[in-house]
C-alpha cells in the first residue's frame, strides 16, 4: 500500500506521507513562487517532519509524482529563495536543503528541536534565520547553528514583531599535522564557534554571549564586530550595564564602519535608534549621508540629513542663534 499522497492547498501541491508519529512528512513540494510558506496542517493532520531531500537538488529526491499541471515546478535547489516552516515541524530529516544554494532566509517555530545531519550542505547564500517564538523559548537554534558555520543573523520574532535580533559570524575548523606519525589535531578558528555554544537547556544565555565579545575583539574584523553590537544595542535584551558600555564604546570608535555596514543593508531603523541614542553622530551620520548619496539611496538620504538637522538643533547651546533667526 502506498502511503504518499498528493495534496493542493492553494498554489503548493504536496507530497507527503504519515509519519510514525501520528503527524504529516513532507516528502516533497510544488508550486510556482521561490517563497516557500508551508500550512500547519494538510488533510486534518499536523505537519511535523520535513523529510529527508525534500527541498534537495539531488537524485535521491523523490520523483515527481503523477496528477500536477504542467506549469507547477519543484520547489528545490537553487530554484528556493525563502522557506517559512509552520511551528507544528519538530523535525527536519537529513540533507533536507541540500544544494538550495539561492535559498536565504529558514523561518521555524519553538517546537523544531530534532535536525539531521548535513541539512545545510551546499546553502551558501543562507546567512538569515526568523524563529518565530518568544526570545526566551526553548529552541532548537543551537542544532541549527552547528551546521551552519558562515556568518548567519538571527532573528526573534513574536506575532511579526522583532524581540531580538543576533549574528552569529563565521568560523572553520581546520587540522594540523602535530607529529610524524600523522597526527592531527583539530583547531577552531574564529569566534563564531564560542557565540553559538550560549545556550542553556535550549534558551540564549545573553550573559554568556556577552562575554565573548572581548575575545572577539582580538581576532574578528571590526566591520564584524560592528554588525555583532549594532544587533545588541538595538535589540538589547538581556544587555547589562558593563555590556552595553562596552558595546558603545566599541561603536563611538567606529562609527564610519557602523555607518557603512547599515547604508550597505539600507536599515535606516537601526541608522535612527543609533541618531537617537547619540551612538552615531557627527563624523559617523556624515559619513552615513554621503555613502547613502553615493548609492542613490534616496529615502535614507533624506532620513539621515533629517537625522543630522535634528542632532544640530537640539546641541545648540542656550542663548545661541543662527543668523537666520536676526
């Protein structure tokens, strides 16, 4: 008896079958748009597993099964851009997103907790992760960040709106020949090793991931550190005082390469928390303005000269006037 069956929910055909579980694994998946956002529920049943190869480029996915129009094309490899998980998926089997190397941003909820092994294999454009939860949730982040060794950004979200946002940078993990007999030794470098083991029983300790920035600080690229703390400052959960100094301090001494990673990613939100808090100012917010000008970014041009006429007008001193005001 077959027990994969096909199912149409709006534009998506989905293969799946029943898990062990009781719920639905997704064997497969058809449609026409890169953005991928998958229902909780298919046939009455929860979707729980997401199956082995089932985003996959790869001939050990499965077949494209009989009963589609012509039109409808396998959601896979470097065709996905986008893949929304409901927050029913517990598990994700091995090799899911292997060689989906367009696809960008995972978004996933609390209850994804069992990963296989090499389900990002070959994903080098990935560096985006949405959990949808609430920051202090238990989560199966952790696994996921343990396959994810390039630089990658985290985001917490609750009912679409952002809790905490936090990157994780790049690391690698490199063995050198210690002995003749052909003994190596594993080395790790890079810090993004030590910022994804700060978790206890599944929750981000904030405390711990604090604390490894003054590590950092010898051995990542400043434009790194600034991406690192622009997170933490606007988002700053959990930051204590002895923290939060640093980090600011940090910024102060680089606000052009703050200004530069924020105009590149054209985030005017963190461009105005940072205005508002006097983190960016002067050299930094001039600095902002002329690189925004240069990449024909038009409405972060006006927000950050509007930002600058704000911070002129209110650092004039009592008792003095602009000449246009004789």
């Amino acid at each position: 008896m077959n027990r994969r069956k096909l199912y149409n929910q709006g534009e998506l055909y989905l293969y799946v079958e029943m898990s062990e579980a009781g719920g639905v694994r997704l064997i497969r998946c058809y449609g026409v748009s890169p953005s991928v956002v998958l229902p909780e529920e298919i046939a009455g049943k929860a979707l729980t597993e997401i199956g082995e190869y089932s985003f996959a480029d790869s001939p050990r996915a499965p077949q494209r099964p009989d009963g589609m129009p012509e039109y409808v094309r396998e959601l896979a490899g470097e065709y996905i851009r986008e893949i929304e998980l409901p927050d029913s998926v517990v598990q994700i089997g091995s090799l899911a997103f292997y060689n989906c190397r367009e696809l960008k941003r995972l978004s996933f909820g609390s209850a994804l907790t069992k990963i296989g092994s090499d389900i990002f294999m070959n994903c080098r454009s990935l560096k985006d992760f949405r959990v949808n939860c609430h920051v202090g949730d238990s989560t199966g982040l952790k696994q996921l960040l343990a396959q994810k060794m390039t630089d990658v950004e985290v985001t917490f979200e609750r009912n679409g709106e952002c809790q905490a946002r936090l990157f994780y940078p790049e690391y690698s993990q490199v063995y050198d020949e210690i002995g003749p007999a052909h003994i190596f030794a594993m080395n790790i470098r890079g810090e993004g090793f030590r910022f994804r083991q700060c978790f206890r029983e599944g929750i981000i300790c904030f405390r711990d991931y604090d604390a490894v920035f003054e590590q950092a600080c010898t051995g990542e690229t400043v434009a790194t550190l600034c991406r690192l703390v622009a997170d933490r400052l606007a988002y700053p959960v959990e930051l204590e005082e002895e923290a939060a100094h640093r980090y600011t301090s940090f910024v102060q001494q680089h606000q052009e390469e703050l200004a530069g990673f924020l105009v590149e990613n054209e985030n005017i939100e963190m461009i105005r928390i940072f205005a508002d808090k006097k983190i960016l100012s002067g050299s930094g917010l001039q600095t902002a303005a002329a690189m925004a000008s240069a990449r024909e970014w038009i409405p972060g041009t006006a927000a950050i000269m509007r930002l600058q006429q704000e911070q002129n007008e209110t650092g004039k001193p009592d008792g003095r006037y602009d000449f246009e005001e004789w």
